[in-house]
C-alpha cells in the first residue's frame, strides 16, 4: 500500500513536533529537578568565627551552604562534623529529629541514621558529609565530599 504525500508528510511534521517539544520537556524537568541532569549546585563554603552563637545550647545547628541546607554537628571533644541536609534519593530536604537521633524525608518517608547510614527505605545511600576545618576559633564547611 503506497503512503500519500500528503500522509507522508503529516508524519514528518508530527515527527518535528515531537523532536521540538523533547528538548523543552527536559530543560524544564532539569529545571525544577536538577538531579536529573547529574549536576550539583556547589556553594563554596560557610565560614563563622563563633560558632557556639550558632548551636543556641544545643549540639547542632543548620547551615545553608549556598541554595542547599546541611547541619553542623558539635561532638563532646569539640571538633565538627557537618552532613548536607538533602535526602539522596529524591534531593528533599530532611529534617533532623533529635528526640530519634535520625534524619527524616517528608517526602518519601526515608530516614537516616545520625551517622548519616540509611535506616529506612526508599534511600539506598547515606548522606554527604561535608568537609568541616576548625581552627583559631573559626569552622569551615566545604561543600565537597570527604
């Protein structure tokens, strides 16, 4: 069965359409999901030279490290530990439970150990901590991976 021209190229301009509309469907799915195009916003680093003002009495403080959240720990030897604060399964913002002593994503119900070990699914990858320097009074936060 011979196909019309007219048939012929209504698929073609169809085809186009399709071809046209693909990569704006991506540029905007990487747009509000940015793990979808295997980047990371990096943010320098968070600087402060009192970091007891942050902590308020308590061992922990949020951080923002650029447009991304990450907690800084206080251990009783006083040294820092700092982890980023985005779930590794979906990128949701976590919130620190410390009555658990566990991180939980309101998004698809993971939770995090406060090691930053999975404790329950969906994640199957721990937290990033973060490069933390402390020294003359003054705490780093990197954020790049240690």
């Amino acid at each position: 069965m011979a196909t019309s021209r007219r048939t012929f190229l209504q698929r073609i301009l169809n085809g186009l359409g399709i071809a046209a509309i693909a990569p704006v469907a991506y540029a905007g799915a990487v747009y509000l999901y940015p793990p979808l195009a295997g980047r990371k916003t990096r943010a320098a680093q968070f600087t402060t030279d009192e970091p007891e003002k942050l902590f308020h009495g308590k061992n922990y403080a949020t951080i923002k490290l650029g447009d991304k959240d990450a907690i800084l720990f206080k251990k009783p030897d006083n040294t820092f530990e700092a982890m980023s604060l985005q779930c590794t399964h979906a990128g949701c913002t976590l919130l620190w439970q410390e009555q658990d002593n566990q991180f939980h994503c309101r998004c698809h119900g993971g939770i995090f150990r406060r090691d930053g070990s999975v404790a329950a699914a969906p994640p199957t990858q721990p937290l990033e901590h973060l490069t933390v320097r402390h020294s003359d009074g003054i705490v780093t936060v990197i954020d790049k991976a240690i």
